[in-house]
C-alpha cells in the first residue's frame, strides 16, 4: 500500500512481520485437501483390526501397506477430523529418579525377561513368560501356562532364547546380561546355573523399582493395550490359543518408535543385516 518494505515498518511499529501478512479471516481449526478420502480410507482399513494403535503407529502401517509416504502430522490431521484420536494416557511418575539405560547399542548384549498375568472371564488364569531382546526388541522365546511360573519354566525360556539366537546346542561367545526383577523363579539357585552354563550373566534390578526393568514393563502394557484387551477371555484353554498369534504379530508387524516405526524382525533384516 504504502510502497515501502514490510520489514523496516514493522519495525518501527514494533510489531511482527507475521501480524501484517495475516489475513483478515482466520483459517479453520483443520483444512482439507481433496485426497483425504483415499487416506481415510486407508486409515479405517488398518485400525480396523488395531484400534489401539495412535497415529504414528498408523502411519508407519499405512505407509508399509499401500507404499505411500504421508508423513506423521496428515496422519493425525485425518484422524484427528474422523474422530479417531486416542486420549493421551495419564502416566504415573513416582518421583524417582532413574538414570540408568536398559537399551543397549548391539544386539545379544542384553536380554530382559519378565512376566504377567491375564484373567479369564471364568476365574481361571494364565502366566505369560518372555525373553527380549535389549536392543532390536526382538521377543526371543515365551511360555504361557494355567498356573503360576516356576524356575523351570525360566530355565527352559532361557535355553529357547539362546537357540533361537545361536541355534541348538550352541552357545555365545561372551556373556549376555540377562536382567529380570527379584522373583524367586529368577534368583533360585537352578536358575543361576543354568544361566551361568548358557553364558548368561543375571543382573537384577534394585528393589521396589520396576523402571530399571522398562522394557519388559513396556512389552508387558504392549501386550495388555494391544492384544488382550480384544481377546477372547473365556477360558484359559480358548486364552492360550491366542498367545502364538499374539508374539508373531509383535515380532513381524507392530512397529516400535525406537526402531524407526519397523517390527522387530524387519528391523533385523533390514538394518542388522548391513552391519
């Protein structure tokens, strides 16, 4: 209007330069671009199966399933319009500080295993046991039982684990941490032996201090979020049929933040095999 720079003038009037390009009408609280009835589309058919899933998880299925590359802020636009959003879950913080790191750089430098409970509609219940993988987040070896896990279920979880990784019969090179709480099926002596003629090394956390443990925390709410909140509970017989399903689909196709959104065994084929 005036001829002059925009810039020297808002200036003097000490102001920003974004005041004096906005326009008169605000824009809407979300706009729409004419192909996101096609990413809508996409969207619905991956939750449809994974309603747990937030949008960036969505987004990294999407993208692996019909070989687009929408970024994470679409995602969540598009959701976010067809009412699909997750509520942010309130996480509880003990105040304690915790400076340690479970994640490690390499793979089979750390293992971590841990267990949980799932109860059936009936009053029956199952025990779920696993060994993971510290760094690719790969679940090594599980067992699911209608009672309570004992040594020898860990024992034999720990044997599993080193087979799947070094094959039968066969053992590390070097000593691998195994972390786990202080649960007696851990700490009794059978277990340690075992441990320590697999080349294991058992490391257990401090007391009253489940974060050390994180990522078996973390699998365990995966599994409780993703998979058992939407199983069939009738039974334990019915329960344990699921559990199978339950870790093949966790190892070939959920993806995982820390691995750039891939499964833990696409992040093994992909990334651990050029090193």
């Amino acid at each position: 209007m005036t001829g002059r720079k925009i810039a020297p003038i808002c200036r003097v009037l000490g102001i920003g330069r974004a005041s004096a390009y906005r326009k008169e009408k605000p824009r809407g609280p979300r706009y729409v671009k004419a192909d996101d009835r096609v990413v809508t589309a996409q969207i619905r058919e991956v939750i449809r199966t994974r309603a747990t899933y937030g949008s960036r998880r969505t987004c990294a299925l999407v993208n692996r399933a019909f070989d687009t590359g929408y970024n994470g802020k679409r995602i969540r636009r598009v959701m976010d319009i067809a009412g699909w959003k997750l509520p942010r879950s309130a996480r509880r913080r003990t105040g304690r500080a915790h400076t340690g790191q479970v994640q490690r750089p390499a793979s089979n430098e750390r293992w971590c295993s841990d267990g949980l409970e799932v109860a059936c509609w009936n009053g029956e219940y199952i025990q779920v046991g696993f060994v993971l993988d510290c760094h690719d987040r790969e679940c090594l070896a599980w067992c699911a039982v209608p009672r309570d896990l004992t040594a020898r279920d860990i024992q034999q979880l720990m044997h599993a684990a080193v087979a799947q990784r070094f094959g039968v019969g066969r053992r590390p090179d070097g000593p691998i941490q195994f972390l786990s709480d202080n649960g007696s099926i851990y700490t009794a002596l059978d277990t340690i032996c075992t441990a320590e003629r697999l080349n294991l090394e058992p490391i257990t956390t401090p007391k009253a201090s489940p974060q050390s443990n994180g990522m078996s925390e973390a699998f365990v709410n995966t599994l409780k979020r993703d998979y058992v909140s939407g199983a069939d509970r009738s039974e334990a017989a019915a329960l344990l049929d699921q559990v199978a399903p339950w870790i093949d689909d966790y190892n070939a196709i959920a993806p995982h933040s820390a691995l750039g959104y891939r499964s833990p065994w696409q992040y093994r084929a992909e990334v651990l095999a050029l090193v």
